[in-house]
C-alpha cells in the first residue's frame, strides 16, 4: 500500500495500528517497534508524532472512543431513541466495540500508575457523564433521577465491560443487555 503524501494521514494510520496491535495483543504485546511493524513505518516516524508509549495508546483510545461515540450519536438519531440503545454502543457487543474495549481496558491498566493518563481518563469520564445527563434529559428522563442513574450506569458499563472481555462465553451480548436494562428498570429510568 503506498504511502499518504500527506502527514496528517500518516498519523491516523500510526494510530490506526496502535489501536489494532492493542486490540490483538495487549498492552504487553504493545512497543513503538510493534507498532511500527504494525503500521509499516519507522520508529523514527512514529517518534515524530508521538513522544513517548503512553501518547500514541492515548491516541488510540481517542480514536476508540470517537468511533463509539459516533455510533452512540447514529443509534439515537434514527427516530428509534432509547437509553439501552446508546448505552449499547459502549458495550462489547460485536467485534468492533470488543476492539475498542480492549484499548480502554490497556489504558486503564497504566491510568492506575500514570498520573498522566489518570488525569486523561478523568477529564473523559467527566465528559460521558456529561453526554449521558444530556441524552438521558432529551430522552426523557426526569432531572432527579438523572444523576443517580449515571452515578449507577458508568460503573456498571465497566463492569460489564471487564466480566465481558474476560469471560465472553458467560457475559454474552444477550445477557450485557439485559443487565443493562434490568438496572434502568429497577431504578425506573423511563422516558416520560
């Protein structure tokens, strides 16, 4: 495959194999040499971009979490909204989003050590919350029930998200859903 001319295209395609090394093969399969195996290209390369390990992974949970939220904003534009629905795309329900979840979990792995990164994965949590209130309010959902909906729903996408990666044949998508939408109903998170 040729290469872009333009740098910028360069970038995303070093990003693009960071995401699919860390995706594959973890954080400890992950090195700029994996990656510039990963993307055909120097380290040389990838060093212009990107200062240090913890740049590009953070470059590539970016790009993870752009997609999903992508798909988030598709799924509940199409008329057919519901809570589950966009909660769904956060979920390792299919390949992609299993892809994308692996890359948070790695991150979360050197978040716990790395100030840095902590202070990343933060300031992204903040915003979820942020976009959750915002679409649980056009959904619907009563302002008092709100909050406490999203203080119970982020930890528990979490935690589906970890029982799910590391147990795929128990936490299959059909129960990932139903979890989900069993806690929307016990704590009676319904569209007026």
């Amino acid at each position: 495959m040729p290469r872009p001319a333009r740098p910028v295209e360069r970038r995303a395609e070093i990003v693009e194999g960071a995401f699919r090394l860390l995706a594959r093969d973890g954080i400890e399969g992950f090195s700029m040499r994996a990656v510039a195996q990963e993307a055909g290209c120097t380290i040389g390369l990838i060093n212009h971009w990107f200062a240090s390990k913890d740049e590009l992974i953070d470059a590539a949970l970016a790009q993870a979490i752009d997609d999903a939220l992508a798909r988030n904003e598709a799924a509940l534009a199409d008329g057919n909204r519901s809570i589950d629905r966009g909660l769904a795309q956060f979920l390792p329900l299919d390949e992609t989003r299993e892809a994308e979840l692996r890359i948070w979990l790695a991150f979360w792995a050197l978040a716990v050590s790395r100030p840095n990164l902590n202070a990343r994965h933060n300031a992204r949590a903040h915003e979820l919350r942020k976009m959750l209130r915002q679409e649980a309010a056009a959904l619907g959902v009563s302002k008092d029930k709100i909050d406490k909906a999203v203080d119970v729903v982020m930890p528990l996408l979490d935690g589906i998200t970890v029982n799910a990666l590391l147990d795929p044949d128990y936490w299959t998508p059909t129960r990932q859903l139903k979890s989900v939408r069993t806690v929307l109903a016990a704590l009676q998170i319904e569209p007026k």
